[in-house]
C-alpha cells in the first residue's frame, strides 16, 4: 500500500462534501487553452441494460498528459475504445485531432496500447524486433526505429522471442508499439498493470519525456500516485461520468485537506471556527475535528489560543481521500497489484 | 499498399517459422502417404484411370492444404484475439479488412509449397509420373480449388476460442479428409458415405485434380461447389468479423 497522505495516518473519516469538490475543480480546468486533441460530448454507451458511460463530457488539449483515474468498472477502458473507434457511442459525439477517431487511427495520427487481460497483446512466434518492424511499416510516417527503441527503453528485449518476454516487459514493448507510428496522440488503458515498482517508476519517466515532446497522453489507471505523480490534470471517472477534474493538487486542496482532531473538555466552536486556516468545526461531545486547508497554522493557532486539548491527531485527505470522497469508493484500489 | 505488403510477408513468415505448424502440415500428408500407399496396390486403377498411387496423392495434397489452412486460420487466429494483438491491429492505420483478407492469403501463399512437396513425395516414393502439363495443370487447379480452405480457417478462427481451437481443428481435419474421401478411394465407401462425401469441399477440391488427370476435363459440379463454399464462408466471415467489430473486439 502506497501512502499518498504524507502525514500520521489514524482511523478518522474524511467525508467532505463531493458536489463541492466537483464544483471548485471544474472552474479551474475551463480556464486551459489551446487546439483540442479530443472532445466528448454527452457521450452515452450502454453493454446491454448497463450504462457504461452516461453522458460524459471530456475535453484534452494538445500536450496535455491527463490521467483518467477511477475504480474498476468506471468506464475508462470503454472510454479509450470509443476515442479509436473500436466502440460507437449511442450518443452524444466524440471528436479526435478534429476529426473521427477512426479518420485519425487510419492517419496514423494516434497510437494506443490496451489492456489484454492475459495475453501479451503481441504477436507469437516472432523476435520484438521484427514485431516492432513491421508496426513501423504499418505507418506512413513512422518514428525512427532506434528512436522508438530508445523511447521505451527495450534495446537489451529486441532479440526475444515476443513469449519469451515477463508481463512487464512485454507492456514496455506494447509502449514501443504504441508510439512506433511517431502519434500525436497515444491512449494508455492501464499501462502499468503487470509491472513491479521499479519498472513502473522507469516506464513514466519514459512517458512523461515522450509527452514533454509536444505529444498529448491519455492514460487510465486505478493507481492514485500514478496519476497524481504524472499527469498535469486528472479526470476522475465514476460509474460513466466524470466527477472531477483537475490538477491532482486541486483536486487534494477540493477536499480540505487536513483534519485537525482533539479531545477538549469545553469546546468553544465559535473560537475554534476563527482559527487561521479552519474550514469547518464539528464538536461531537468531547471530541472535536477541525477540517482546516493549513493545518500546521491551524495548530499553531490552536496553541496560542490557549484552549486546552490532548491527544491531537493530523489526519491527511491525500488524493486517495479525495477519490474516496468523489467517488464514494471505500476501498480506493491502490495496492501495487502484481499480475 | 506497402503496408500490406509488410503484414504479408510478417504473416507468411512467421508461419513458416513455426516449427509446429510446418510439422503438422507437412507431416501428416507425407506420413499418410507413406502409410496408406500399400492399403491397395499402388498400381490398382480406382477411379476412371486413376491408379491408387495417383489417388492418394492428390487427396493428400487436398489433406494437406485443409491442414495448413486450418491450423494457420484456425488456431493461430483464434489465439491472436484472445492475446489482444488483433485488437492492436485495429488501431493501426491498416484498414480493418487486411486482417482477414492477409489471413486469406497468408494461407495460400504457404498451402502451394505444400501441394508441391506432396507431389515431391509421390514422385519419389509413390512412383507417380505424370507429363509436364499435368504437373503444372495439377498444382494450379489445387491450389486455386483450396480458397475455400483457406476461409474456413479463417472462419473457424472466428469461431473458437484459444483453447477450443484445438479440438474443434483436429475434428474439421478428420471429418472433412476421412468422410471426403481423401484416406480411402469414394468408389470404396458404402453409399451413404459416398452421399456424405458429394457434401463436402474436400471431395470436390480433390475430384477437380483426378477429373484433370483422368482426362474428364474440368469438373463443373466440382467447381460450382467449392465457389458456393467459397462465397458462403466468406460472407459468413464478413458477417462474423462486423460482430466483433460493432462489439470492439476485432
């Protein structure tokens, strides 16, 4: 389990309210400029009677890397499938580099690696080489073979028999796949689900060159860190619709960050409420929580007003809170989950 | 265009690379033929003029092109959408039909060099001597016949998962080589079997090579019911390959 709230972590609850986070994060994101990469509107898709995505509204600029975060089932590989055309939208409409996601896969403008459950999503019975060789052909423009290389950092795997490769490595040959077609725009559902810590770590170091090379990313991930840590702005997915949006830090500072708790015997609410940094005071008998957006000033505050407490307790509200508190998720699923 | 030539040569490649599959298509005509040979005499006249000899070998061309055109449709496509990697396919620049269609193709272009090492094998070992003309005449007229082997592997492919695949092959090879009378001369079977055979593309593939050789000249029953199995599998092909296209799976 991976600690996102950098502070002493205790069984307290961080429930703030979402439609208030939702609202404070969506002002900001409307203020990006620039030419579009992708556009939804009011998408629908339904599998059957369930309702995958319910009019959702997306919008990414070119050169942005934007994470779509959400718990499993939230409708971000179904979002992916219809930004290439492999999904129709039953409404709505979806635009991509200002044109159809099926005019711009065959331009060869967008690259994309999906999930693919167990297999390796590779041919068989082929060296990564000439795999990676003949993706190259397939494009018009293709980036330069030992670019490509490069760029995902595979040089020592391209003499392996493509199933002789670990669910780590072959994802790091699905990236070279992905960008082999030198796209401006590259769609990643889940890119780092079968790889340990370290070739994580190295995989979005690697991506994060690659988009600060003017390319616009789109990745899906269940992983919190990830997208807090990578993307510039983050979209967070529940049940088909989007219920934030923004840069990970917003989104942390949408749901008040800290929680400040004591025991104090006479609680004055109406002091407590003055303190620099509070946002909102609940008293239940003894036990008092601050919600404050500066906790550190909140206490020093709190020391100076001489009210007497014991047993003080910082709670963090990391992303995960937020997820939690946007989603309505209890068990926000960031375990390193190995394959 | 160059594109598609690239996945050609990729596909064909890699067929021909893969020592299970070369074993298997390669294989089992040649086995057979070596084993069934002496069931008769070779030299025993078994349909019009056609000696035993002759016979066997044509059929084994015709098994070895369902063969090749079963386990390079059936399985390898079959584990390909299951791996995710026909999926990739789908959102590179080449148009969604070139998968099948290099499919299709991929398996023609390996069932030729098997119907030539077929017939190598019964030069050398069958005693098999036929004119120039009938080799060539031969050779064209089977391989041109297996197109719709080579769909209905393509199809099959549509159809079975990874791991049904394997049965779901090894059946298709037996029922349409055994009851299209490709193991045992048709005039030999009981008329019901005989019934059966007339059903089933590997019959008419195969009499199209023994009418040529037999001087019966073009078999036009043959003909029309390998381009009736031709077009019906591809339609049912196209049809499959739209499903899975509306679902996002192709």
């Amino acid at each position: 389990m991976v600690d996102l709230s950098e502070t002493h972590r205790t069984d307290s609850k961080v429930r703030p309210s979402a439609g208030r986070a939702s609202s404070v994060v969506r002002a900001r994101s409307e203020v990006v400029g620039g030419d579009p990469a992708l556009r939804f509107d009011g998408v629908v898709r339904r599998y059957g009677d369930h309702v995958a995505l319910d009019h959702l509204d997306l919008a990414v600029v070119q050169g942005e890397t934007v994470a779509l975060l959400g718990p499993n089932g939230a409708g971000k590989s179904t979002t992916i499938s219809l930004l290439l055309g492999l999904l129709r939208p039953h409404a709505g409409s979806v635009e991509v580099l200002g044109t159809s996601p099926r005019q711009a896969v065959s331009q060869g403008r967008v690259g994309a690696m999906l999930q693919t459950g167990s297999g390796s999503g590779l041919p068989s019975g082929v060296r990564v080489g000439s795999a990676l060789q003949l993706v190259r052909r397939l494009y018009r423009r293709p980036a330069p073979f030992d670019l490509t290389v490069e760029r995902a950092g595979i040089g020592a795997l391209l003499g392996r028999p493509t199933h002789r490769l670990s669910g780590g490595q072959a994802q790091q040959v699905r990236f070279a796949v992905a960008i082999a077609g030198d796209p401006e725009l590259v769609f990643l559902d889940e890119p780092t689900a079968a790889m340990d810590v370290e070739s994580r770590r190295s995989f979005w170091r690697m991506m994060r060159q690659f988009g600060e090379e003017g390319r616009t990313i789109l990745f899906a991930t269940h992983h919190l860190q990830e997208a807090d840590q990578v993307a510039d702005r983050v979209v967070v997915v529940n049940r088909g619709r989007v219920v934030a949006n923004g840069p990970g830090a917003t989104l942390k500072a949408a749901v008040a960050t800290r929680q400040v708790c004591f025991v104090s015997r006479r609680p004055d609410e109406h002091l407590l409420d003055r303190l620099e940094g509070v946002t909102d005071v609940t008293v239940r008998g003894t036990g008092v929580t601050l919600d404050s957006l500066d906790a550190d000033a909140t206490i020093r505050a709190l020391v100076r007003s001489n009210v007497e407490f014991s047993g003080l307790e910082v709670t963090g509200a990391g992303l995960e809170e937020a997820f939690v508190a946007l989603t309505g998720c209890d068990a926000a699923p960031d375990q390193g989950r190995a394959p | 265009m160059s594109a598609l030539v690239a996945f050609e040569r990729f596909e064909v490649a890699r067929l021909l690379r893969s020592w299970k599959f070369l074993a298997i298509t390669v294989g089992f005509p040649v086995v057979f033929y070596m084993l069934f040979l002496n069931d008769h005499s070779p030299g025993k006249v078994v349909d019009g003029t056609v000696t035993w000899r002759v016979y066997l070998m044509v059929s084994m061309c015709s098994f070895g092109a369902l063969v090749a055109a079963l386990n390079a449709g059936g399985s390898r496509l079959s584990t390909e959408r299951s791996s995710g990697w026909a999926r990739q396919l789908r959102v590179t620049p080449i148009p969604a039909w070139s998968y099948v269609a290099t499919k299709v193709t991929a398996s023609m272009v390996v069932i030729l060099p098997v119907l030539v090492l077929v017939e190598l094998v019964g030069m050398a070992f069958g005693g098999v001597s036929l004119g120039v003309a009938s080799w060539f005449e031969l050779t064209g007229l089977l391989w041109v016949s297996a197109i719709p082997f080579a769909i209905l592997g393509v199809f099959v492919g549509f159809m079975v998962t990874a791991e049904t695949a394997y049965p779901v092959v090894t059946a298709l090879m037996f029922v349409l080589g055994y009851f299209g009378g490709l193991f045992n001369p048709v005039g030999h079977m009981s008329p019901s079997l005989q019934t059966a055979a007339r059903i089933l593309p590997s019959f008419h593939q195969a009499s199209l090579g023994l009418a040529v050789l037999d001087h019966r000249g073009l078999g036009i029953e043959d003909a029309l019911v390998l381009v009736a199995y031709a077009a019906l599998l591809g339609l049912a092909v196209v049809w499959k390959h739209r499903v899975e296209e509306s679902r996002g799976l192709a």
